[in-house]
C-alpha cells in the first residue's frame, strides 16, 4: 500500500495502518503516542529518534537483573523526561492553562496496578503509578492525595512551572484560536495525540505494561483519559499480551480497548494481531484518526495497528537488536 493510499483510507475510513510485524523474541517495545507533528522542525525526527532508542536500552539494562516492570517503568521514564513527548515534562495544557498528568501500570503475572492522575507536581507519574502498586491497597490515586502519598514514598517533587514548555503553550493558544474560530469545536484533522507507554516481557516471561500522559491539549481541569485506567488504556496478563495505548482516551475507555484484546486472545485463542485488529476495527470513525496502541504477547510477538498519520514506536530483541521507526516508508 503506497503511502498516498494510506492516508486516504486513514482519512476517509479509519482503516488501521501497522508496518511489517518485528520478529519473534521482543522483550520490550515503546511508543511516543499516535500522531505526528504537521511539520518536524529542523532535528526534531532526530531527537525523538534518539529519546526512543534511549528509552529502549535503558529499559533493556533495568530488565538484565530486573523484571518487565523494571524496563516499563525506566523506559518511560526516559520519555517523560524528555519534552518531546505528551508526558511528564512535554505535558500538554488544560484550557485553564494547567498542566494535569496521568500514568498507570500494571503486570500481568498477579494482575496488580497502580495509577495516578490529574497530578501537577510529580516528576516522573510513572513511578507513583508503581508505588500506587506496590506500596498500597489501591489501584488508582488522584490529585492531591496521589502527590502526598507519592512524596512520603520519596518521589522527586517538583514545581509546577517544571512542566511548562513554549512549545505546549503554544499549542494551548492555537487550539483556543481554533475552537474560538469555530465556535467550541477542535479544528483540523491531523491529530497528535502524544502519550507514552512501554510493554516489556522478561527472562521468566512475566509481562508488564504502562502509559503516562499528559491528556489532551484543551482538555477541562479534572478530566481523565484512557492512560490512567487499567482495561482501558493499559492492561497485562501473562496468559495473553500486555498493551499501552494512546488516543481519544473516551472511546478506548467506553470499550475497554486493552482489556478486549487480551480477552479475546484468552477465549477466543486469537493472535495478539488479529485480536488487536479486530477490537481497534470496532472503534467509533473519526476524522484524522482515533488513535493506536502496542501490544507484546506472551511469546514475544508484537503489532502495533493505528490509524493516525502515525505511532512513532521502536522495539528491542532479547539480542539487544534496537529498530524505531519514527515514520512508515
């Protein structure tokens, strides 16, 4: 399928767009979220290269005498450092002018997770996620509450202004530009959802999945996407696959997109690709695209359907092998 062709379709029908599937024997594939830029400025495809590679063999070395958590949570780590990416310090706006962000993880072994969200002044959710996982009897923490048990579990605390970039400020003014333009509606159809998330699969097979975000740019002040629910945005289960999404976070919740594919993979006995191509066909059409995910099954296969311009990924073999692919040829 010729690249013209493809976006056609993205454009005109949602149908899904993956590239050749890696090989067997992944142990850990990240995202940088669905979409693309309208325009990489000067260096940008170059960096966000380099933050997904750095990503994938930090995650990598935290697994060699770690677990699949392990490489999940420093592999988004990385990102949400990073200000090239919706998560962590390249947070997106509230329309208030705010940043609110929201990460979840879980492994697939017991089924445990942890979450945080609406968060402004922790630096790395990822972890607080985690510490939400193991360090408490509940599964998802918001707001302040989530900051204060995060900071008595030794999290690094940060200010608010830490999150502020020119560039997601930016942005915060062109959408309220646009929506003032057209009266409260988004405009134009080439969507960049960001959001970030890792799936890895360890040496004794254990799975672990998580995605961390910073919503949507314009969002209101307390909103919650798909990125902080467990079934809906993350999911992982040793029997199936582990996932991370990243998206128009309300239809991945409404269908418990992650939760989906590793059920129908479970009861069904399909593939990791066809149970994700068949759950993604199911989503509701949107113009520009809806939005993509990662998957990682058991055996060490991965497929990676969306239906965005794009969903810069990368993926890394228990070889060490590293491939990203920022754009499909």
């Amino acid at each position: 399928m010729s690249r013209l062709l493809a976006l056609i379709l993205v454009v005109l029908t949602g149908n899904l767009l993956f590239a050749a599937d890696p090989p067997g024997n992944v142990v850990l594939i990240v995202h940088g979220g669905a979409g693309l830029p309208e325009k990489f400025e000067p260096g940008q495809e170059q960096a966000w290269r380099a933050d997904l590679e750095a990503a994938l063999k930090t995650g990598f070395a935290a697994m060699k005498n770690g677990t699949a958590l392990d490489g999940v949570e420093a592999a988004i780590k990385v990102l949400e450092d990073s200000p090239r990416f919706n998560a962590g310090k390249g947070a997106v706006f509230t329309r208030d002018g705010t940043n609110e962000l929201d990460a979840s993880i879980m492994e697939g072994t017991e089924r445990k997770a942890g979450a945080v969200a609406g968060v402004s002044r922790i630096k790395n959710p990822i972890s607080a996620a985690r510490a939400v996982m193991e360090k408490s009897d509940h599964v998802l923490l918001v707001g302040a509450g989530a900051e204060r048990f995060a900071f008595r579990n030794g999290l690094t605390e940060v200010s608010p202004r830490y999150f502020w970039t020119p560039e997601r400020w930016q942005e915060l003014n062109v959408e309220a530009e646009k929506r003032e333009a057209k009266k409260g509606t988004s405009a134009g159809t080439k969507k960049h959802f960001g959001t970030v998330g890792a799936v890895a699969r360890d040496s004794k097979g254990r799975l672990a999945a998580g995605t961390s975000t910073g919503g949507m740019t314009f969002k209101m002040s307390g909103r919650l996407g798909d990125s902080p629910i467990i079934g809906a945005g993350t999911y992982a289960d040793d029997r199936t696959c582990g996932i991370s999404c990243s998206g128009h976070g309300e239809p991945f919740i409404r269908h418990a997109v992650a939760f989906d594919i590793s059920s129908r993979m479970r009861h069904l006995k399909l593939s990791v690709k066809d149970a994700a191509n068949a759950v993604f066909a199911e989503l509701p059409i949107e113009e520009g695209g809806i939005g993509g995910l990662i998957a990682l099954d058991k055996n060490g296969n991965v497929h990676a359907p969306y239906n965005t311009v794009g969903l810069p990924r990368g993926t890394i073999t228990a070889d060490g092998a590293v491939n990203v692919i920022i754009k499909e040829k």
